[in-house]
C-alpha cells in the first residue's frame, strides 16, 4: 500500500524542505566567501601595496600557526595593526612570533596579506563554483532519505 497523501506531503515539508533552506544557504556562504577572497587577493596581488609582515604570537588549534601580525608598508605611510597573512602557493609560512616576512602585498582597504606571486585569486573561485554543486547534493541526499524512508512505512 503506498504511502498516504498526507505522509508524503508532511515528510516533504520536514525532510526536503529544510534540505532547500540549508543547500541553499550553504550555496550562498560559498559563492560570497569565495567572490569575496577572489578579488581581494586579485588585487593585492595585481598592483596591491608592497611591504612587510611582522608575526605576532602563535594562534594553536591543532598545530600552531603565525598567520596572524603586522603589515607595514616598505615607505612606512601604511600600516595594518591585525593582518592575517594568506597562501595558497605563494611562499613558506613564518614558523615562529616576530619573524618578518617580506615582500608582501595587500589590497587598499583590505586586512589579509599576501606574497606577491600568490594563486589564491585563480583558486578561490572554486569555491564558488562549489556552491550550487554542495545545494544539490544536499538536496539530493534529503530527497533519497524522504524516498527511503516513504518506502519502508508503505
């Protein structure tokens, strides 16, 4: 006996409809975190500000890392007091607190640091293309799960 009228609606609108918000939030945060770090590194990296970066002390989760510091450009007229220093391929992270690193770029207005020969803006909108792809998996999944579990109460 198939599942009734009722059932089917009710788990479209517990399972399947929730899975919509959620695939579809998920797709926004990607695309807007990825736009975001794509042309920010992109300027920075293409005619951003030269200078260097100073680490302050170690930020540890599960290994420790010195993303975190000082930028100071090379003619001293801009400083940016908690920068964080990004790579995706552009050089060898700093290893302990006070290192200075350099040459470094950041965008006008931006607070994350990059080496100047840094891919981050070529990889970064992947991440974007990654949204919609994360939306319809999630959906599908809900969808799947809803088919199941209809299956075994019909």
């Amino acid at each position: 006996m198939p599942p009734s009228r009722f059932r089917r609606h009710l788990t479209l609108w517990l399972i399947v409809g929730p899975a919509w918000v959620l695939g579809v939030a998920l797709a926004f945060a990607l695309v807007a975190a990825g736009a975001s770090m794509t042309i920010d590194s992109w300027r920075a990296t293409h005619g951003g500000i030269r200078g260097e970066f100073t680490t302050s002390g170690p930020e540890c989760f599960r290994r420790c890392t010195w993303n975190d510091g000082e930028f100071r450009s090379y003619d001293r007229t801009y400083e940016i007091a908690d920068a964080s220093l990004w790579s995706l391929g552009g050089g060898d992270r700093p290893r302990a607190t006070g290192v200075t690193v350099y040459p470094v770029v950041v965008a006008p207005g931006g607070e994350n640091v990059y080496y100047p020969d840094d891919k981050t803006w070529m990889f970064a909108w992947l991440m974007s293309a990654a949204g919609p792809i994360v939306c319809w998996l999630v959906v599908a999944r809900a969808r799947g799960f809803r088919d199941r579990l209809l299956e075994r109460a019909g």
